[in-house]
C-alpha cells in the first residue's frame, strides 16, 4: 500500500502506536517511580469501538502497523476482542503487543488465536533481586514463564526489551545477550530515555548504544543483520559465530533516529502524539464523540501529522520532558 499519510518533511507515517490503558501492574523505576498516577476517567478512554474506528481510518490511510500498548496493555478487559477486531482490518501487514510479560503464561495462545502477530515483552534484568527493584515486583520467574509461552503459541519473532540505566543493570548486558543465544530471541537494549514520573533521569544515567555494543562484542562478537534499517527503531546485529538470537540496539538519546521515523501515537484517552516527546496532543476523540464525519476525521488526522516535529530534541538546551510519562503515552 502507498502510504497517503507524509509529514511535513515528506517521511510516510506507516506504523500506529495505540495505547489501550494508562494502568500497570508493575512500579518501573524509570516509568512510575512514585507510583501511579490517578488513572482518567472511564469515560474519557476509548472504547474498543472508537479504537477499532480509528484504526480502520488509519490504516485506510496507509498505516500497515499496529501495535498496541499500555501501561500493560492486558489489564485492560478482554484484550483478545480488541485484537481480533483489529486483525481483521484491511491493510493490517503487521499486529504486534508490548507488555511485561505477566499475565502471558494463561494468555499467549488466546492472543495469538485472536490474530496477535507478535509480541514484544520487557525484562530488564535476569537477577531475581535487581528485577525486583527494577520493577517493584517480585515476579521474574512468571515473566520468564511467559517468553516460553509466548514461544509455545508461535507469536514470533519474540522481541525482549531492556531498559539500561547506569549503576543499575549494566553490568548484565552481556548475560541478556546470552540470554537471546539461549533462547532464540531478540534481545533489545534501549537507551534511558526522560520519560519518568519522578523526572530524575540524567545524561549520566544513559548508557550509550555504543558502550551496549561493545560490552557484548567483548564477550560475543557481533556482526550487523545486513537488514535495511529503514524507519525502524533498532540496529539489529547478529553473532559472529552464527548462533541463534539476534540483538537490537535503540539508541535514541546518542544516535537519534528522527529523519527516519513513521511513528504516531493514540493514548488511551484518544490523544494523537506525534512524538513521543510531543508537546501538545490532538484530541481524536473528541472529534469523534462530536460526530464528525469520516471525511472530517481524515481531514483532522492529516492536519495532525502534518504537524510532527523534525526530532525529539533531547540533547537540546531547550528540551523540557514531556509531562506525560511512557505509561501514559503509550512505548
């Protein structure tokens, strides 16, 4: 399909992040340090209708991914109706579902009976004790549980995230690159980004895409895929020495990948974000709820994504972080 959706930098806008709830059941330290925020309104949320609707209109308009997150995408009831309805559109190459991996054991083979494509699950440490505080939850064994769930139901390729902060999990990096040899997996090492409620990040806090890289070619050389990286957020490197599993690198603080980006964001109360970064939200839902038109909708969506900023800016003397956390706007 040719993309009829183009910034105003000419970039395409092929891949739709939907958040379906701004609740988790985890305490992420570089999430919701301080807990959770008061959750919105019931009423202000979108219903699986709405969502459906505006996805329909989206991938009418070119968009060939979905992928749907939270918070945890799973707390929100009956997940598997939504992902069904979503995997019947047209023009949908591509459904995919970030979580944390919790609630995975029971229900991996339901989603991927309702049509879910592939799954994309977080796990920022191997150590019980430093997941636990990574976290806030002492859960690591049910998420390990649910990669090989996950892997039993076929919802492959399975990509595991790993949020790297200095002084916490660095040290590890090379055991979770062993981790993805281990288990045929696509381990994905994510640069700390400011996206936290407690607003505590820090440039020293970031651990580069480039030190990611070279502590695990000291233990596993590595060679890149060769893939075409296109506008996806990852590096992707394979092992020298042919084992199995592969190793994505995001680096969106040192090596920022804006020129490239395809990206837009729904959150969960119908907010479109252009960045993640964005400073200001378009309000789909109440366009929606105000009875416009189809016509209207696509009109106000193009008018929206015509507006997406050139770059984040984080390393800009004038980034100011966003006032929504990553829970709220959807990863």
């Amino acid at each position: 399909m040719t993309a009829s959706l183009k910034d105003s930098y000419n970039r395409p806008v092929r891949d739709l992040r939907v958040s379906v709830t701004d609740r988790c059941n985890f305490r992420c330290f570089y999430c919701l340090p301080h807990g959770e925020p008061p959750a919105a309104p019931k009423a202000q949320m979108l219903t699986y209708e709405e969502i459906e609707r505006a996805c329909e209109i989206f991938t009418s308009l070119g968009i060939e991914k979905i992928r749907l997150t939270g918070g945890e995408p799973m707390l929100r009831r009956d997940i598997e109706t939504l992902v069904s309805k979503l995997a019947a559109l047209d023009g949908v190459e591509d459904l995919a579902l970030t979580t944390n991996g919790y609630f995975l054991p029971l229900r991996a083979q339901a989603l991927k009976d309702a049509g879910l494509n592939r799954i994309t699950i977080s796990l920022d440490s191997l150590n019980r004790e430093r997941f636990r505080i990574m976290t806030g939850v002492d859960v690591l064994d049910r998420v390990l549980e649910g990669i090989r769930a996950a892997k039993r139901a076929g919802l492959s390729p399975i990509k595991i995230n790993a949020v790297i902060v200095r002084g916490h999990n660095e040290e590890e990096i090379a055991d979770m690159a062993a981790f993805a040899r281990e288990h045929d997996v696509s381990m994905r090492f994510i640069e700390f980004m400011p996206l936290d409620s407690g607003h505590e990040w820090s440039r020293e806090m970031v651990v580069s895409g480039r030190e990611i890289r070279d502590r695990i070619s000291a233990r596993f050389p590595l060679l890149p895929t060769g893939v075409r990286r296109g506008a996806e957020t990852a590096s992707r490197f394979r092992f020298a020495d042919t084992a199995s599993g592969e190793i994505g690198i995001i680096a969106p603080v040192t090596e920022p990948f804006c020129g490239a980006c395809s990206r837009i964001r729904l959150t969960a109360d119908g907010q479109i974000r252009t960045c993640l970064f964005s400073k200001t939200e378009h309000s789909l839902r109440d366009v929606m709820r105000a009875g416009a038109s189809r016509a209207e909708i696509i009109d106000f969506i193009r008018s929206v994504v015509a507006q997406k900023e050139a770059s984040h800016n984080i390393g800009a003397p004038s980034f100011i972080q966003p006032a929504r956390t990553m829970s709220l706007i959807g990863g």
